[in-house]
C-alpha cells in the first residue's frame, strides 16, 4: 500500500487496499475485514466496484449468520442500483437476499427470489447450482399453490437438468404434485436429515416439517368432503393411530379445516367460505385498529 501511494496511481491504491480485505476475509478476521472493506470503498469511484465490496461484506455477514449486517448490505446494494448497475450483479443480489430470506423464515419471499434467478444463476461463491436448486424446490413447496408449482418448479428445465443429482428430491416434488402420498412421505423422509443438516434451514427444521406436512394434508383432503381416517392412513402408508394424531395436532393448531370423528373414525372436511373468512378478518382488524387508536387518544390526552 504505501507503494503504491508514493510511486502508483489510484486504482492501484484500491488493489492494494482490496488485497488487504480480501486477506482478512480469507483468514476470518471479521472485524479487521469490515473495516478494511469500509477503507477501500473511500477509494472506490466506479458503482461496480462498490457493489463488489458490498457482496463481500454479505459474504461476512453470511459467513457470520450476522443478519443485521446482512440486511444493511442489501439495503445498501439496493440504493447503489439506483445509481446504475449491471444485470449480472442484480441478479446475483436476488440469491444473497434469496438465502437471507430464507435463513430468516421468509420462504414465500425466498421463493420468489429464488426463482427469478434461476435461469442466470452465477453465485457459485456462496453454494453449487445443485444447492441452489435443492434450496429452490424445498421452498416452493411450501409457498407456491398447484398450478404455480406445475409450471415454475415441475416444469422448468433448468430444474429438470439437475434435480436426479440430488437423492430424493425428484420422488419428493413429483410425489406431491401426482398425489403419490406413500412415495412422498418415503422421500420426506430421506431429505430430513439433509436439511437438518443444512446451516441454513436446521434452525427452522421443525416448522418446514410442520409446513410441508400441512400442505400434502391439505392437499388430500381438498377432494373430499369427508373420508375415513382408514383410507387416509393408507393412502399415507402409515397406522390410524399415527395419522389421527398428527391430524388432531394441525386442526387444534387451526392449519386444517377439518373434524375428527372418532367414533365413525371419519373425517369431516369444513373448509371455510371465502367471503366469510374476509368479513371475520375484516372485523377482527377493525377492532384492533379500534383499540390501538383508543390507547392513542388516552395518551394525547394526557
């Protein structure tokens, strides 16, 4: 550095400062590394430039699970596209937030991310393009309806070139969308441990179980009015015993419109009128909004 200040140019100043950082990520030094990033970016002029060292500062944060600096970074990112930036790096930007929502339990938002850069795909820094579409697929289940799955996830080619590679996860997707329950519970149960595994899901493993075990009993109970818990449990492939306790757990819990009677050991489906459903919600929000500006008026007053 002080080489380059006495006999070099600017951007060799940079080089010299960005070799530095870079050092100090590659060894872990976190705190060093910030502020080393911090130094080099005073002596950034091209957007470009400062992009990338906003995507190494979210590698640290990531590295770190620090999502507090995670989401400072985007943010920053965000409003140096607004500046001008090239394609390649928004799109990069879309798998940092993609994971970041993801790691903080906002699959529908990850999903979305996910999938609008699944054909331009380029961070191979952070995962593979297999991890990329194991992450991809395992979140769309639980965010996406039928038709939207069928035409983004089962049909797209891009996931179709790679999903063999990864154990399970085809029996898994297509099981669900062909309503091979037996198949997709076998194949559940061989993901488990991968995503138990993973850094980024593990902290949020029961509620995925939790999440995709409502939407496959959603889905099974969608074409009947009522069905036995019989013909559930072995279209499943598992005892009366195990589904009318899973059941009792998700209907006590409000995730399925269903009722339990045990003594015909039938269920009865009572999925809830749309229009009703928006006139109780209605209700329900104007009485909070009621109460919030109650306290309000208390507090003026005074």
């Amino acid at each position: 550095i002080a080489d380059a200040e006495e006999n070099l140019g600017e951007s060799e100043v940079r080089e010299a400062h960005l070799a530095k950082s870079l050092y100090y990520i590659r060894i872990g030094d976190k705190e060093k590394a910030l502020e080393q990033l911090k130094l080099t970016e005073t002596k950034t002029v091209a957007v470009g430039q400062k992009m990338d060292l906003v995507f190494y500062t979210l590698q640290i944060g990531i590295f770190y699970m620090d999502f507090d600096l995670i989401s400072k970074s985007i943010d920053k990112a965000k409003n140096l596209f607004e500046e001008g930036g090239d394609w390649e790096r928004k799109n990069r930007l879309k798998v940092y937030e993609g994971l970041y929502c993801m790691a903080t339990r906002n699959f529908k938002k990850a999903t979305d991310l996910f999938l609008g850069s699944i054909s331009t795909f380029t961070t191979y820094e952070l995962f593979p393009y297999e991890t990329f579409i194991f992450y991809t697929v395992l979140t769309s289940i639980i965010s996406l309806d039928r038709v939207s799955l069928k035409q983004k996830v089962v049909d797209a080619p891009e996931i179709l070139t790679v999903i063999r590679k990864i154990p399970n996860l085809s029996e898994f997707l297509n099981s669900l969308y062909d309503c091979q329950y037996k198949s997709f519970f076998l194949a559940f149960a061989g993901l488990t441990e991968q995503i138990k595994l993973d850094r980024y899901l593990h902290p949020h493993f029961r509620f995925y179980m939790r999440e995709v075990r409502t939407v496959v009993y959603s889905q099974f109970l969608e074409s009947y009015k009522s069905v036995t818990i019989e013909a559930m449990a072995k279209a499943f492939g598992v005892t009366v015993e195990f589904i009318d306790l899973e059941l009792s757990r998700f209907i006590a819990a409000g995730k399925l419109h269903c009722k339990i009677d045990k003594v015909a050991g039938v269920l009865e489906t009572n999925r809830p009128d749309a229009k009703n459903a928006l006139y109780q919600a209605t209700i329900k929000q104007g009485d909070f909004l009621l109460n919030r500006i109650q306290k309000l008026s208390r507090v003026i007053d005074l």
